[in-house]
C-alpha cells in the first residue's frame, strides 16, 4: 500500500507577516486546555472522522498518495503527466461528445502526436453561450439517461449564468485537489473550522451541515441569512469557538477585519485563512491578516470544475493543478498573450466535457518556479470577479453574491448586472431572449431579493437594456455607487 506524505513541520512561510504567525503558532506554549483540545482535533477528527469522510467520498489513501506525491515532481514531469491525460481526455471527447467529435475532425487533430499541446490549440475556444447552445451535442453520449449525475449551476459571477453536469467521479477527483491545494498552507481536515459561506449551492442541507460540525469539526455559518448580517455578532461567534481556520468570501474576511479594527482587538487563535470567490487586493489582505491575525491565502475555482487553483505560503500566484486541468491565455481571436481571457481544458468532467473553455475571468500565467518549491504553473492577475458590499437602508451589510446566487435558478436570463444606486434603490439589468411575458419570474425574484434584503430596498428591472461599463471595459455583475468600505466611528 503506497504511504501517504506527512508534513508534521512544515517550511516557514513567506512574507512578513506569515513568518511573524508561524513562530508565534509553532513555538509558544499552550495551556492544558488547549494541549487536550489538539489532541482530540488530531487524534479523533483528523485521524478517525475526516478518514471516514474521504472514504465516504471514494477517496482512497492510493489516490491521496499519487496527487500529494506529485507536489514533488519537477515541472517537465507535471507536464509529461498533462500531456497523457490531455491524449485521453480529447480521445474521450471524440468518441463520445458529437460536438467534439466534429471539432476534432474539422480541424485535423492528431490524437497520437507527441506534443497534445498544439494539437489542442487547432480547436476553437468556447464560450458560456456557446456551451449553452450546444449543450445536447457536447453531452457525452455514455451518460445521456444515466441517474445520479451531478447538476453544476454556475452562479454567474461574471454575469452569465450556465448550467452543466458532472459525476461522482469529476467530484471525487476535486475534492482530492482540494485537500492538497489546503495542505500547503498548513490547513488539514479535522482543523476546527468555521466557513462562512451563503446560497444553495454553498450551503450543505441542514442535516449534512450538522454532520459536518459534529464529525468533520466544520462549523458553517449562512452569512447570506438576515440574521447573520451583523459581523459583530459573527466576530463574537468566532471569538468564542475559537476556530484555527476560517473559509470564507474574501469580501466577508475584510468586514470581519474591520470589526476587530474598530473594537481595537486581533482575533486570536486562526491558523490559516482561505478566501475564495473573489480576486486578490493585496492591500486589503494585508490589512485583514493583520487584524484576523492569520495569514490569508486564496483559492480560485468555478461551479463547471471546483477548485482547481490556490496559493501557497509564498502568497505570489494561484498554483493550478496542472494534473487535472489545462489553462491558457487567449485573446479575443483566439492567439496566445501575456493578459487575455483564461481558457481552461478540464480532464475530470466527462460527462460535459469543457474543452477551452473560456470561463469568463482574464489572467496572466506564470511559468517560472516558485520560490515554494511546487511543480505547477501559476494564475496570476485574475479580473472580473469583484464583489463588494449591499448596503441596506438599516444599514446592514450583505455580500454582492446573492445575486450570482439567486439568478442562475432562472435558465431565461443569459446575462445580468446590478446596480445599487441608493440604500433603498437597485437597478437590475437583464439581457434575455424569451418571448413569453417574464413579469411572474420578476415578481419571483424581487419576493426572492426582499427575504433577504427587507422590503425597504426598491427593485427596478430593466430589461435587454445596455449594461453599465466600468474603465476597464469589463463586464461586472454588481457596480454600487455607495461607500461600501466605511471608517471607524469613535
């Protein structure tokens, strides 16, 4: 049986702050409490529950042990592993996706040539619309009618919602990316965790959620709830379970950063801190980890793949897995540049295969090593996902993701934007080609809205009206003309 790689110290991080917090969590002394407190999380969570759960998940430790091996192969090994699971995958993809079967004979590609690479940049990139109009011949023809799959409703961050499916295999496989990308910042399961997420399609059912806090050590929190709109409230929850992680929106860590700033008064206790969902502003996580006191990290994902991109210590770039997924960066005609539209080929989904796929995001790659010592290449400079803050006419705080969140129930919507113009007004643009009368899915929606918001905001609804444009000319889901990051008040 293959042997699992264990890091029990691991390398100091980078950056002065994440240096100052490893030799204040790896050398101080702990109380009795808190030396029995570590061993029940090591002993019984990380040894005995997050075990089950894997198993649970079809992950053996033979799967667990390959990807975290892989952490130390050199880059042209990494890419000798991508090159044979590209073959097999765009092999796949002809015999059983119509759509790609076309493309692949219409452009002649070799699917025994050595460099798969190239033979991939023969085929055209596809965009959201494009999957959505095509969606019946790009499903592969081994699951047409099978039950159990896996439906993937992207939230539309960049604005346009899609909707796909995967298995329980492209599942699996994530959720082994998943807890290798955590484990280079120092983050294993069992860790007493607090993720603050919100949605449907965040949220666990209520019974999986309590599962999750009782046998993963996992407590989540609804922050997309009306009642937990107070990040007072939530800091005090924080301060009082006294996680060593938290897994949130970086929007979400930043308020709750401002909390401690205003009560003058670190948390204390965090380990690591995983922001996702939204891009990196270096300035504001510098000033989040120092009052979270923890270092924050970022990972990068979709709802089409998951997670397939995070830091490491060196907080210089988002290593992708390379093993399971190809980027590139395009521009609008398709030609490899420096910044352009991220295009990615995902290996695990078989089911909707996404073959350069672009995903809505602009990027830069880097392919020179990192100063951490992985193999893998690095996303770096995403655009195109900024979320900011609702501000309420109470004055409550709620995060720009329930739009994502709520709008890609509604398949007619192929685009939309927000756009909050006073306390009590927001402007929701829509770009839809129904004919029937929408006004019922309207009501739906503002009833929708008004449970999370109050009744005092105002929903206006402008239909296949020209978006608002920002001065980079990318297209964002929510614009606020409101201060949403304001001062302390004494």
């Amino acid at each position: 049986m293959s042997r699992i790689i264990h890091l029990n110290m691991p390398p100091r991080p980078y950056g002065m702050h994440a240096k100052l917090h490893w030799e204040q969590s790896t050398c101080k002394v702990k109380p009795a409490g808190a030396m029995y407190t570590n061993w029940l999380e090591k002993r019984l969570y990380q040894g005995v529950f997050y075990k089950i759960n894997l198993f649970n998940k079809g992950i053996s430790e033979e799967m667990l042990a390959t990807y975290y091996g892989r952490d130390l192969l050199t880059q042209n090994q990494i890419a000798e592993i991508q090159n044979e699971k590209l073959r097999e995958f765009l092999k796949y993809c002809n015999d059983n996706s119509p759509y790609y079967h076309k493309q692949i004979q219409e452009h002649s590609v070799n699917l025994r040539a050595e460099d798969m690479f190239a033979e991939l940049r023969k085929i055209p990139s596809i965009s959201k619309m494009e999957i959505t109009r095509n969606l019946e011949s790009i499903f592969s023809r081994e699951y047409v009618g099978r039950k159990g799959l896996i439906a993937k409703f992207t939230g539309g961050s960049t604005g346009t919602p899609l909707e796909i499916w995967g298995n329980h295999d492209d599942y699996r496989e994530n959720n082994v990316i998943i807890a290798r990308q955590r484990r280079w910042v120092n983050w294993v399961g069992g860790m007493k965790t607090m993720t603050l997420f919100g949605g449907s399609v965040d949220l666990p059912s209520s019974l999986r959620r309590i599962t999750k806090r009782v046998l993963i050590n996992d407590t989540i929190l609804n922050i997309m709830d009306r009642s937990n709109t107070d990040f007072s409230s939530i800091v005090a929850v924080i301060r009082k379970k006294t996680p060593h992680a938290l897994i949130a929106y970086f929007s979400i860590l930043k308020e709750l950063s401002q909390v401690c700033e205003c009560e003058k008064r670190p948390l204390s206790g965090i380990n690591v801190a995983i922001a996702c969902a939204e891009p990196i502003e270096e300035r504001a996580r510098r000033h989040a980890e120092q009052w979270l006191n923890a270092p924050i990290y970022f990972q990068y994902g979709t709802r089409e793949t998951g997670t397939f991109a995070q830091e490491c210590r060196a907080q210089n770039g988002y290593h992708y897995a390379q093993d399971i997924i190809f980027c590139e960066v395009l521009d609008d005609d398709d030609n490899p540049c420096e910044f352009g539209n991220l295009v990615i080929t995902w290996f695990a989904n078989k089911v909707v295969p996404l073959v350069r796929y672009k995903i809505g995001d602009s990027a830069s790659i880097v392919t020179e090593a990192c100063a951490c010592g992985l193999p893998y290449h690095r996303i770096d400079r995403i655009e195109g996902r900024m979320a900011s803050m609702i501000i309420t006419p109470d004055n409550r705080r709620i995060t720009s993701l329930i739009f994502p969140h709520l709008l890609k129930d509604y398949d007619w919507i192929i685009e939309y934007q927000a756009e909050q113009t006073a306390k009590d007004h927001i402007v929701i643009r829509i770009r839809t080609n129904r004919k029937s009368s929408i006004s019922d899915a309207l009501e739906d929606i503002k009833k929708k809205f008004n449970e999370l918001l109050g009744r005092d905001i105002c929903l206006e609804f402008k239909i296949n009206e020209d978006f608002l444009k920002v001065p980079t000319g990318k297209h964002l889901y929510f614009v606020s003309h409101l201060n949403s990051i304001p001062g302390c008040t004494e």
